[in-house]
C-alpha cells in the first residue's frame, strides 16, 4: 500500500484525556508497547474542562465517610440503573487513584491537618471531591500528560481514527489520519482501548468541545459492539445562557457547593419545591437550614437542595423557565455573591470569576450568573466487562465517557474523574494483557476506507459545517432535555434525510489541516450517536433520570435495570431490551440502608 | 442586534501567504474566535485554525490579534473599534502549518526532557503526604499553566533571535518550577536549567507575563527564583565547597 505509514504496537489507546492517558501508563507499566492517539494536542482533551473535582471517599473532610456511602450515593444518583459492580469498584479504587495522583505531583488543595481537602457535591452525602480550585481537569490532565511522557508511551498528536479492524473476531488495528498532512496511519494492534469520551457536539447548547463527535461510539459500533443507555443524556443544570456567543459553557456545580444559591425572576429559591421522594429527608428544608450548612455547620444541618442530582436541578430549571419564571435571556439566576465575600469566591471559583468577567462582564462576587441547562455527558456507551472493560468485540476495551453502565441513568458530578482514573487504569491493564495475536489486515479493507475517507474531495457537494449545524438543530429540538413520541420520530426522520446530505457532502482545498473535510468524517460519527440516542429514547417509555418524555412523564417499576442496546446489524441499527441481572440481596441492602 | 465587521486573516502555509479580508455578521459577545469560525463555516471550509474549549481553558487558540499574542476564544470583537479591520496572524515564533495553525511541538520535546518529578518518602505509614495550603499554593499558580505557548510566542529569545536550540523559554521554564518548588520534589533541575535550559538567555524584560492568559507571574514567580537557584548552585563558592566535602 502506498500513501500511508504502518507501525505495530501491543495495545492502541485512542483518546488522550485522562482515561486513555491513564490506560496508556498502565499498558506501558506492564512493560507493552503503546501508542496513545490524540485527537488534538497532548493535554487540550476534555478533561482539561473539568472544574469541581474528582469523587473518592478519601474521609479526609468527614471521617464517616467510606466506599459504601460512595457507592450508595452513585446508584440512588444512577437511580438504581448502574451496573453495580463498577460502581462498587469505582467507590472502591478512586481512593487509591487520588492518592497514587499525588505520587505523580498533583498537588490539590489542602484540609488544615495537611491532607487532600474535600468538597460537597451534588448527590454526595458527604463532601467528597478533591479538588484544585475550580480547575482540578487541568491539574489531573497535567499530571497524567507528565508520567505519560516519561513512561516511553508514543503519542500521536492530531490524529483522527476513522475506522476499526476486525479480522476473524478479533481486533486487528485502527486506521487514522494526522491533521498537519492529511496524510493516512495504519496502527496495527491486537488490543485497542477507546477513551474517545462523550457526544455532545450532536446539540447546539453544549458544554463540549468540537473534538465530542461521538467517534469512539461509533467506531465501536461500526465494529459490531453493543452499545448500551445511549438515552440517557446529562444536561448539566449550570451553563452559561448570555451572551449567544457563549452559551452552554459550563458554570462549575462547585459553585453550588460552595454556598450559591438558584432563583427565579420572583427571587424564589425554587429548589425547595423540587424535592424528589426518593430524597426527602436528605435536604435542607429551610433556607435558615440551608445556610447554617454552608456556614460550615454541617453535623446538625442538611445540605441545600441545589445540591440535588444534576438530572433533578436541570428539569427544575427547565419548568421554571417554561412557567415564565426565567431570567430575561432565558435562564434562571445563580447566585453566590450573596452566601460568600468576594475573596472566598475569587479563591474557590477562580475561573468562573474569569469566564464570567472576561465573557459577559459579569461580576460574580456582586451579582448573580444568568445559567441554564448546557448538554454535558452521555451516560450511555461501549458496553464493557465491569472488571476488564473490555468490549463485546474481543480486544476493544472502552474506558471514561464513552464506556457505557458506570453512572446508570444519572452520573454524580465528580464521578467522572474517578471514573476515568479507575476504569482508565482496568482497561490498560487487560488491554496489556490481551496483547499479541493481532490479526493481518487485509490490504484491500484499507484501501477501501482510505478512499471512503477521501470521497468528499471528489464531490462538488454540500458544505459539511451546514449539514452539522442542521444535525444540531434536530437534536436540540426534538431529543434535548424533554423528548416525547412524535418529536423522536421527527429527529429519526430528519437524521435519515441529514445521512443523505452527509453522503454527499463535497470539500475544497487541500488535504493539509482542511477543517471543512475533518468535519465531513466527523459528520458520520455525529449521525450514528444521534441516531442512537434518538432510537433509545423513543423505545424508553419512561422517565428516569437524564432521559424525560413528556408522554411519559413517571418511572416504570417494570424498566428498572432493563438497558436498551444497540447494535449495528447490516445497514440497520438494531434496537432491543436486556435486563440487567438482579442486584444480590447484601448489594440491595446495601444500597436501602446505608452503612 | 448584529453588526457587519471586517477581519483580515493570514491565509497560506509555511512558504507562501497572504493577508485576506472576510466580512463577517458580528452579534453581542461575539469573541475573535467565533467570527474566525463563522468565516469557516460559511466561507472558507479549508480555513486552519486550532481550538478547543472555547472558554479560555484548554490554550489552544492562540495567535496576534492585530499583532499581539492572543486568546481567540478570550478576545471580544467589541474591543476594538466598529470601523477598525481586525488582522488575525498566526503566532510568530513557531512555523506555520497552514493559515492560523503553527508547529508547536518543539514545545512537547523540550518539556520531555526536563527531569521528572521525584517525591520524598511518604510521610505517613499508608504511604500518603502531608502538605499544607501555603506551601501548595506556590507551584499551584504555575500549574494554571494553559500551554498556550503565547508567553513563548512573545519572548524575543524565540521570537526575534531564534534561540530554540539554547533555551527551553517562560512557558517550560514555568513548568520546571512547578516541580522546583513542589513541596515534596527531591530532584535537582538546576544544573538542567542552565545548561540545556539556557535560562541565562532571559533577561527579564517582563513581557512573558504581560501576556499571560491565567495571569501568572511568570518572571517573578517562575523565572527569577530560578535563577537565583541555579546562581547559588553553580557560583556560591560557600555551596561550591559544601558539595565537594559531601559529594
């Protein structure tokens, strides 16, 4: 074959935030030679974003903590739809993950006895996150990027995986392009760890960045995995909404942890009003209450109702809005400046201080933030072995966001960078494992997904920016924050039309660092996701957590624990029901009583 | 409420380029980034320019903003002047790949051969530490650090004489001192700093941290303590003489 480059390694990571670089320390610590593929520059990925903090029941700040609560908190959060068994390991192992962080230099912020400090979180009954500032992605991201660099791992920077091998059953390579040249890469490899993270470039109001096209989901698919719970959607409840140019980026839940409050136009803290059945009791009841708990009071107080699941504040946002109860450029009202003095908020929410400075001319420390719901993270993924993480494709493993079960139908905040540390390290240390026996690749498949990759060169088409603004349209409309029957099936039948324009979409210019053809490949990633969150939604005749019908708008006894799994059977994407085996009874109890 | 703008942007490669003009409908908040990527979508497809995060997080979108070393994403098109044509170029220190896109990897080599981080034994018996909020605080500012690079772009070490063989400029300087001055590092980086480093090069004029995006004090903080670090290792002749008696 000529016109590309062929390397062979024992494990491929593709994706460089902080699952695939920690899955990329742990192959190589099992002495595996491996390649971490980014799409972007070392160090830029997702995680960076990532502001409040990492969940681990480290007890530092409460000593009743312990990984039992921690696990309790991620199924009622889930709202029981978790596969247990990693949310058990995950409130097992993110302990010895902060800690082994440490080891490697990050240096989080302190308690006064010198040891990592904690804060509240949404759904966490006790302050949990540890955390660096409000920029912990950052430092987690740079810690990882610098044992990385000096663990012998190949990085692959600004590269793009279009497409898996799989020969005879089994992973065989992935084939990518790098952005500078345009030119094609062949990385063979008989284990292949997808930390591709989430989706949610399939919406205009988003918190994520272009890089979230799903590519991972959809890599996987292509290659015959089962992709799980892709319904369930988190829309975080905190997004910028003023102005348009910056709406859907994201307001740290920690600014709700450290004492800020929601209102509406009347000046009411709504979310006294929203409390959910299964946490009554939980929650403050008082604003009296509610600030003696922020003051610090923490042993005869409850916690503030802002502090709910993030499922629970958004669709409180979402109603308060609909109900005409909104901000004048349709939000609601984050206040802190109220609860905290301005330098304990310059302190603990330094770049929210920025953003909002910098981006809107808002001053938080003196007035409230105009926030609403932004499209955060997919709960939904790959699905995977809880103890390996590996694929129903033997050799592709899926680690952090775009592996599917984790967070069941609602993920806690600051569960994320736990997960990712935790599962991110599992999939590295099976992937090392599962290396050798790679299969060859047959020339001929790619070539064929080499001029695949190419085609839109050969078309006088479509602008592919306007087929994903369109996709976006469609997705925000019709399978946002409140889906019913008729809408989804609107979203199914504009998808179908968008697959058409997609196909036919034409590029100028040359294939050196050409924006426009980037997006055409990542136009078919963005079509399989969407249309798999569609397909999900509509078959789930429920609402739980991250997923809401309007035509049905309660839980169903008779879906709990039931997945919805995807999966590609020859052009068409099959959609079926699979109960998840029943929780053991000391799990159940577990979870009823507590500790 | 929109408002027509005019923005020149650097299109071309490596070996040949050329300032062109877009117009472009500029709404409230917009930032230079947003109408970087409006020309993109609806009038040049194969325009390069790099991002990420949009949100002054991640560093990726740096470049001279009618000359000065810039966020994209961090910058309102309402700072300057309605009738004013705003030039977008690439950042100057490092080769261009195409329009607003450089090679920064120099960047990523030069940060891999800087010594790693090595802490003291651990302080307490399950193999933990203890460090308290004011020692952290200080390499917590330098791990603000966005890799932006635009501190690189504006030092005139890089810049204006080239010296990327000789010195590793403010941005790795700023990342060795993160470990410098980490409580529990026990790895030695001087003798680093000043051969290969090259942190004699730096003369403090300052303008690394003018430009700074998170604020870092990159020459106070960073830089000068560095090289008072290097000073005492390799000219105190009291230290001199204490190392040649204990090895």
């Amino acid at each position: 074959m000529s016109d590309i480059r062929s390397l062979s390694y024992d494990v491929v990571v593709i994706g460089a935030g902080g699952a695939g670089l920690r899955a990329a320390i742990e192959a190589s610590a099992q002495k595996a030679k491996v390649a971490l593929v980014c799409k972007s520059l070392l160090g830029k990925a997702h995680t960076v974003m990532a502001e409040g903090g990492a969940a681990a029941a480290l007890g530092n700040v409460m000593g009743e903590d312990n990984w039992r609560v921690h696990f309790r908190d991620t199924m009622r959060g889930g709202k029981m739809h978790n596969n247990w068994r990693m949310a058990q390991i995950h409130a097992q192992e993110a302990p010895d993950r902060i800690h082994e962080l440490e080891a490697w230099g990050a240096l989080f912020d302190r308690t006064p006895d010198g040891r990592i400090n904690q804060r509240p979180f949404g759904g966490h009954t006790y302050s949990r996150l540890a955390h660096v500032g409000d920029r912990t992605g950052l430092e987690m991201i740079r810690v990882l990027q610098d044992k990385g660099v000096h663990s012998g791992i190949d990085v692959h920077m600004e590269c793009t995986i279009v497409r898996l091998f799989v020969v005879g059953g089994r992973v065989a390579g992935a084939l990518g392009y790098f952005r500078e040249t345009g030119r094609f890469v062949l990385l063979r490899a008989g284990a292949i760890v997808l930390a591709t993270g989430g989706i949610g470039k399939a919406w205009q109001v988003t918190s994520n960045s272009w890089e979230y096209t799903g590519d991972g989901h959809a890599l996987a698919y292509d290659a015959g995995a089962e992709l799980i719970d892709m319904e369930f959607v988190q829309f975080h409840p905190t997004g910028m909404v003023w102005p348009p140019s910056v709406r859907g980026i994201l307001v740290t839940e920690g600014v709700r942890g450290e004492g800020g409050v929601l209102k509406n136009s009347a000046g009411e803290r709504f979310m006294f009003r929203y409390m959910p059945d299964m946490f009554k009791g939980d929650f403050a009841e008082t604003e009296l209450e509610s600030d003696a708990w922020v003051k610090g009071d923490r042993k005869k107080n409850r916690r503030p109702p802002e502090l709910l699941t993030r499922d629970v504040v958004a669709k409180a946002i979402t109603k308060e809005i609909a109900e005409g109860r909104g901000s004048p450029h349709g939000g609601v009202f984050l206040d802190i400046a109220s609860k905290q003095n301005p330098e304990f908020i310059k302190k603990k929410l330094p770049s929210m201080y920025h953003q909002f400075k910098e981006l809107a001319h808002v001053d938080i420390t003196k007035d409230a933030m105009e926030i609403g719901p932004t499209t955060h993270y997919v709960m939904g993924g790959v699905k995977v072995d809880a103890e390996t993480q590996e694929s129903t494709v033997p050799g592709l493993f899926a680690a952090g966001e775009v592996g599917g079960g984790m967070h069941g139908a609602n993920r806690l905040g600051g569960n994320s960078l736990s997960d990712l540390l935790v599962f991110g390290r599992r999939a590295g240390l099976h992937a090392a494992a599962k290396r050798g026996g790679a299969p060859a690749i047959p020339d001929a498949e790619v070539e064929a997904s080499m001029r695949d990759a190419l085609a839109p060169f050969e078309r006088d088409g479509e602008n592919p920016f306007a087929v994903q603004s369109a996709l976006q349209a469609v997705m925000q409309r019709n399978a946002g924050i409140i889906r019913d029957k008729a809408g989804l099936e609107v979203a199914l039948a504009e998808l179908d039309k968008l697959k058409g324009r997609a196909s036919s979409v034409g590029i100028t210019g040359s294939r050196e660092y050409n924006p426009g053809w980037h997006t055409a490949i990542d136009l078919l990633s963005l079509l399989v996701v969407a249309e798999a969150t569609a397909r999900a939604a509509l078959e789930r005749t429920e609402s739980r957590g991250g997923h809401t019908r309007s035509d049905y708008p309660d839980s169903d006894e008779r879906q709990t624990r039931e997945h919805i799994v995807i999966k590609k059977e020859g052009d068409r994407m099959a959609v079926r029901r699979e109960a998840q085996p029943p929780l053991p009874a000391d799990v159940m109890k577990l979870i009823q009583e507590g500790a | 409420m929109s408002e027509t703008r005019r923005l020149r942007l650097f299109r071309g490669t490596r070996e040949r380029g050329e300032l062109k003009e877009y117009q472009v409908a500029a709404g409230e908040g917009m930032v230079v980034l947003d109408a970087v990527h409006a020309i993109q979508a609806e009038q040049a497809p194969d325009l390069a320019v790099r991002w990420n995060c949009k949100a002054g997080k991640c560093g990726s979108c740096s470049a001279e903003i009618n000359g000065k070393p810039r966020l994209m994403c961090m910058t309102r098109m309402s700072d300057y002047p309605a009738d004013e044509t705003i030039t977008v170029t690439p950042m100057k220190a490092f080769p261009v790949i195409k329009d607003l896109v450089t090679d920064v990897s120099w960047n990523y080599e030069v940060n891999k051969r800087i010594p790693a981080f090595k802490p003291r034994k651990p302080d307490a018996p399950d193999g933990t530490w203890r460090m308290y909020q004011f020692e952290v605080e200080r390499p917590q500012e330098f791990r603000k650090c966005i890799e932006c690079f635009l501190c690189q772009d504006v030092c005139h070490v890089l810049r204006a004489h080239d010296k990327h063989q000789e010195f590793m400029g403010p941005a790795m300087l700023v990342r060795a001192a993160v470990y410098e001055m980490h409580p529990l590092d026990v790895a030695d980086r001087s003798e680093h700093l000043r051969q290969e480093g090259g942190i004699g090069y730096c003369n403090i004029t300052k303008c690394c941290t003018e430009v700074c995006p998170e604020s870092i004090m990159i020459t106070d903080n960073a830089i000068i303590p560095l090289k008072e670090r290097v000073a005492d290792r390799n000219y105190d002749p009291l230290q001199w003489l204490w190392r040649k008696l204990t090895g």
